[in-house]
C-alpha cells in the first residue's frame, strides 16, 4: 500500500517491464477472437495503411465517394477503410488519437497483413520553419509520452528507420507543400505544453509538437516493421489569429499526396 510518500517502492511492481519477454496478450488474439465473435473471414488488409488522428482524411475520401468500410476488418475499436490511388489499394483507420491508441492500431494492422505503416497526423509549431500548413518528415521525437516505455527502456528520443529515411525524403521534394525533415516532440497532454517544455523543446532542435510518433517509431523499432510519421504543422497551438487551417479539404488532398511520396519511398526499397 503507498503511504503518499512517492517512494520507489510505490511503482517498482510496474517498472519491471522484462522488455526481452513476449506478452501474453497478443494482437492475433485479439483479431482471431474478434473474428469469431463477428464471423468474420480472415482476411488481409492492404500492404499499405495509413492511421488519420484527425479523421479529416478519412472523411474527404467517404465524401467525394472514394473509400470503403472493410467489412472484414476486426477491430473493435475502429473501422478500416479502403480507397485506391494510382492504381494500389491502401487501408485507412481515422481518429487513432495519441500514442497509446496509434500503436493499439499499429499492432492490430501488422498482424492483420500490413506491411507499412504512414502517420499523418496534426501537429503544433515548435520551431518556425515555414507559415503553416506544411509537413515535417519526422527523423526523430522526444519520448515524453508512456506508451514507449512499454515496448523500450526509457531514452530520449525515437528515431525513423534511417534506410527508410533515406528513401523517402528525396521523393518529398515534389509535394506540393513544403516537406521539412526534423524532430517532433511528442506528449500526452497536449494542454500541458508549458512556455518552459516549449523552450526546452526548441533547445533540443524540435520543430513541432504531436502525439503519436515517439511511440510508433519505438513500436516499429521492437517489432522490426516499417513506420513513417509525418506532422502536419498547422498550427501555433493557438496563439495565432485563424491558427488550425489545413488548406484546401481541411489539407486531406495534400496528406494524400504525402501518403503517396512515403509509398514510393517504401517501395523502392525493394
């Protein structure tokens, strides 16, 4: 029992993460039993899958009548949606918010056949680089968020694949908006962005701020799948007048455009 002291001994039970052992609990069977209480068909999504925290995707591609819901998909806490571009079928799960939810996504969609993961998620200018709205390919981000800490011991930062890195950034120079490639900071409580954590943050080279990247980038270094995080810079938390603009369909064909250059990158790893 804790004596309200915030002793060690109040959170060693939690701390002992035993990072080399598997779980017990899997997203197979979570999908398998999922399946069985739905009767469904086990079925594989797209090679590509793209997670939308904001829904702004997913609801432009339902709008102008170009995405799906995949009957098949199992997850009980999302809907999968199909669209195609180019030719190539993709997967898209919306409102995946913060990095505990990302990542509950991610497992679920490798285990159920996906081969590459894009995020394209919302984020706060941290650094000025550009007047917003534009994208940052995120190299790196700041662990202050707890879902990484499940997969890997603490550290400070999180990295995208560098083989991966190196494929994808030379095909962003023909988007349409600017792509810069940076570090985010990624946090939990996006109403805790204190003046104190700004400044640290822009101390350590970070260009802006977002959810879900520092824990989707150490859940693809464990499980050895690829991952690539974008932020679409925005805003400047609100401290602008006008501050959240998107552009043009809330900045949902520009994100498609994103999607696109990160699939060709992927691909041409062979």
């Amino acid at each position: 029992m804790s004596d309200g002291s915030g002793s060690d001994s109040d959170t060693r039970p939690l701390g002992a993460k035993a990072y080399d052992e598997p779980s017990v609990f899997t997203p197979e069977s979570l999908l398998a039993e999922a399946r069985r209480q739905k009767g469904l068909s086990e079925t594989s999504v797209p090679d590509v899958c793209v997670l939308d925290p904001d829904g702004d995707i997913v609801r432009h591609l339902v709008e102008t009548d170009r995405a799906t819901v995949d009957p098949a998909w199992p997850g009980y806490h999302t809907d999968l949606y199909r669209f195609e571009r180019g030719g190539e079928t993709f997967g898209i799960v919306g409102r995946a918010v913060g990095a505990p939810f990302a990542v509950l996504v991610a497992e679920q969609l490798f285990a159920a056949g996906c081969e590459f993961l894009v995020s394209v998620t919302s984020a706060g200018q941290v650094r000025q680089r550009d007047d917003p709205p534009y994208f940052v390919l995120i190299e790196r981000a700041l662990r202050d968020e707890g879902t990484s800490r499940h997969y890997r011991d603490p550290g400070a930062d999180a990295a995208l694949d560098t083989d991966l890195r190196n494929r994808i950034e030379p095909e962003c120079s023909s988007a349409s908006r600017p792509v810069y490639t940076g570090a985010t900071w990624t946090t939990d409580a996006p109403f805790r962005e204190t003046e104190t954590a700004i400044q640290r943050a822009r101390s350590e080279g970070v260009l802006a701020v977002e959810m879900e990247a520092a824990a989707l980038y150490t859940f693809a270094a464990v499980r050895d799948h690829p991952v690539a995080c974008f932020a679409h810079v925005t805003n400047r938390m609100g401290r602008a007048e006008e501050d959240f603009e998107k552009g043009r369909a809330n900045g949902s064909r520009d994100a498609l455009e994103i999607v696109d250059i990160a699939a060709a990158g992927w691909r041409s790893m062979g």
